[in-house]
C-alpha cells in the first residue's frame, strides 16, 4: 500500500511538470451598460495576435487564456474604434489577474504579481518627478532639497527594480529609469540633461519592449514634447520636432526595418492628427517611404498619400464636367472668393433636403460658387434634380461609391461637402448644411 502511494505521488509529480496551467483575466467593467464585450490580443513588435474574447454579464468577464498563450503585453479591448478603447497589461502565463475598469478611474488591478507594482511604480515615479518640477515652479534654489528628491527618485527606482526581480515588469521599469542630477541644476540646464540622457536605460531592440505600447509612448513623448523652454512659434516648434524625430532615427541602429516601420508611422499618424503637416511629411518623405519600399509594404505610402490629398492646406483634386458643349474643370473655375464641392445623389433623401436648403442660403453669398458631384447609376434622376439647383455646377459620377471621383475624395456618405478656398486648397470639411453656411458666416 505505501509502494501504491509512493508510485501515485510521483505519478503526481512527473504529470504536473508536463501540464502548463491555465489562467484567467477577469474582473468587471462599470457602468456596466456601456459595456458588452472584451477581445484580449497578444501584442508583437509592431503587429498584434487574437488570444481569447468573451462577453460581459452585468459587467462582469472571466477571459480564459489558453494553457499556450505567450508571456507578454496584452491588449484588452472593450469598445470600437479598437485603436482607442483599449488598456494594456502584462500576462507571466504564471498567474490570474484580476481587475476592475471604470470608464473614468481607468483600470485598477486587485490582483497581479506584474501589474500591480507595474502601476504602482508609475505612479510613485512620477509623483516624485512632480516634486522636482514643482520646486523649480517655485523657485527654490537650495541644493539640498534637490539632493534630497534626487536621492528618493533613485530609492523608488531601485526598490521597484528589486520588487519586480524575476518578472516581466521589471524590463519595463528598468527601462523607465530617469535622469537623476548629481547637484542642483538651473532648469535649462536640467532640461538638456534630461532630454540628452533620455535614450539610456532604453533597449530599442529588446522584443519585450517592442511588444507593447510602452517604446511607441516614450518615443512620442520625446518628440512632442522635448522642445525648448519659452514662447516658440509653430514653425519653431515644429523644426524642434523635425529634429527630435532625426534622433529617434540615430537611436534606432540595429532596430529592424519593419518595427521603425510600425514607431515612424505611429509617429506621422500623431504629427497628422495635431495638424504638424511639417512633421509629419518629414516623416513620411525622409523616413516612411524609405522603409515601406524596403519592407514592401506599398499600402502605407498609398494611404498617407490618400491622406495627404484630403487634409486641410491640400489643393483640391481635379474634376471635369461639361456644361452643355462647353468643357469646365474645377481648377479653372474662377470668379468665386470661396468654392464649395459637394458629393451628392439624387436618389439621397438626406441629399434632396440639404442641397435645396443650401441653394436658397447660398442667394446670399454672390462670391461663392457650388460645384455639385453627383453619385449616379444613371442620368434619369439626376438631370430633373440636378436642374432644380440651377445655381450650381453640375458633374455627373457614374458608378456612384465605385466611381472615380468617389475614390479619389474618400466619400462614404452623401452628401459629403469640401469648402476650398480662391485657389482650391481644402479650407474645411463641414458635415452638413447648416455647417457649410455656419462657416461662411464666421469667414
């Protein structure tokens, strides 16, 4: 009988070695309502992987992770657009993790060996570099204070890197390891130290840290934000930018092409979205270009330049029509201070009740001038609403979504309008009617 014990306990043994055990991300999301489902992705350098996703019961989820799931960043998604409903956090495969997400507090975790001290360290870092920035708002000069603070933001670093030994938060943490002045400096001074020493304790090649959103926001933040103190113009701070991002690229020897791929165009997507259009064609002429070509990857270069095309500064593409036996063309146009290029179809109820109503508006703006593209499948509609808008220029876009002129302004919707200005650059992209002539008024 103990002989049957003594095999059985091996038995035990040698099966639990050969088992990896599962584990779960739960935990609930509040308000509860505003919420109904939550997909986990694994994320890779510059590139993501579906692991597991599950619907919410009265706010609460249990995602079961499978027993082969990869150690790393997870990104938890609850909401569309996916690319801004979202939190990270760190998966060992070694534990359960528990968590609450409130759609003001964000997510707090009650139970994780990696994500606890992960956002606990943030935050203590960060409260102590908050310290530093407020005696220099006030104006303290004395070394001591500054030894001081310097001393318990090199306390927190360490004693977050030896809490974290063994696991995946402490890459992280290391990572983050700031600047500590060795006396008192004048803020400039401390400013160019800071910036200068910013890229040390960051490995741009360790996998771990391209696999997670972490390399993406220290890159950005250096970028935008490290410019120089005082009152600069947009144009300044602009050249400041051009010259943060030619850092990054020294920075990033060794790196591969397709991960600068994926940080350069992270880059450009912020630079174009804050309307940085220096900064971001430096970006994308100097840098970006370069890299699709080398990672064959044509779509990025085709949808920035789509883009570019329709952004606000861009002159409008061309459009041709004709106006009985006379040729016209957009370009050519003249007379008007201000054009206004509407998609439209008559078959569009939308259409029918807005384009009216903007005709009669417009009787009282002589130095504008409409040219009205119409989405058609055929001439037999078109032409009887078309004539009611006498006013307007009328082209005519077979094909409707699939046509060209469709293609080449993006439209998704009718009516879809674009205010140019005396030289047909895009000036404003009002969403209806009543915004059009909001924007006329306010010119």
């Amino acid at each position: 009988m103990h002989k049957i014990k003594e095999i059985i306990s091996i038995l035990v043994v040698l099966f639990s070695f050969g088992l990896q055990a599962q584990h779960s991300i739960y935990g609930t999301f509040s308000p509860a309502k505003d919420y109904k489902w939550v997909i986990a992705y694994e994320l890779k350098p510059g590139d993501h992987r579906f692991v597991a996703n599950t619907k919410l019961q009265n706010g609460n989820f249990a995602l079961n992770i499978p027993k082969d799931a990869p150690t790393g960043t997870y990104r938890m998604v609850y909401g569309v657009p996916q690319e801004e409903l979202y939190f990270d956090i760190i998966y060992s495969g070694k534990e359960d993790v528990q968590l609450n997400f409130d759609s003001k507090q964000g997510v707090t975790f009650l139970s994780s060996k990696e994500n606890i001290p992960f956002r606990d360290y943030f935050t203590e870092i960060a409260a102590t570099q908050q310290e530093i920035i407020n005696c220099y708002q006030e104006g303290i000069t004395d070394e001591s204070v500054f030894l001081q603070l310097g001393e318990k933001l090199k306390s927190v670093q360490q004693a977050y890197e030896k809490k974290t030994e063994g696991l995946i938060a402490q890459k992280f943490i290391k990572a983050n390891s700031p600047y500590i002045s060795p006396k008192y400096e004048p803020i400039q001074e401390y400013i160019q130290h800071t910036k200068k020493n910013y890229f040390n304790s960051l490995d741009l090649t360790d996998p771990i840290l391209q696999s997670s959103s972490f390399l993406t926001d220290k890159i950005s933040n250096y970028v935008f934000t490290s410019l120089p103190m005082g009152t600069i113009n947009t144009e300044e701070k602009e050249h400041a930018m051009i010259e943060n991002v030619k850092r990054v690229n020294t920075e990033m020897v060794g790196v591969s092409a397709v991960y600068k791929l994926h940080v350069f165009h992270s880059l450009w997507r912020q630079a174009a979205g804050d309307k940085l259009n220096n900064v971001s064609d430096f970006i994308f002429n100097e840098l970006i270009k370069k890299l699709a070509n080398e990672t064959n990857r044509p779509k990025v270069i085709d949808d920035i330049e789509f883009y570019n095309s329709l952004r606000i500064g861009a002159t409008a593409s061309e459009i041709t029509w004709k106006d009985g036996n006379t040729n016209k063309s957009l370009s050519t146009l003249k007379g008007a201070s201000t054009y206004i290029l509407v998609f439209w179809s008559s078959t569009c109820s939308h259409c029918l009740k807005e384009l009216p109503a903007l005709h009669k508006e417009l009787k009282k703006y002589p130095k504008v001038k409409v040219v009205a593209v119409g989405l058609e499948d055929n001439e037999t509609t078109w032409k009887p609403e078309a004539a009611k808008l006498s006013d307007f220029e009328h082209a005519i876009a077979l094909g409707r979504w699939n046509s060209d002129y469709a293609k080449q302004y993006g439209i998704q919707r009718t009516p879809t309008y674009f205010i140019l200005d005396k030289d047909k650059h895009i000036v404003a992209k009002p969403q209806t009617d009543k915004e059009v002539i909001t924007f006329l008024r306010n010119k």
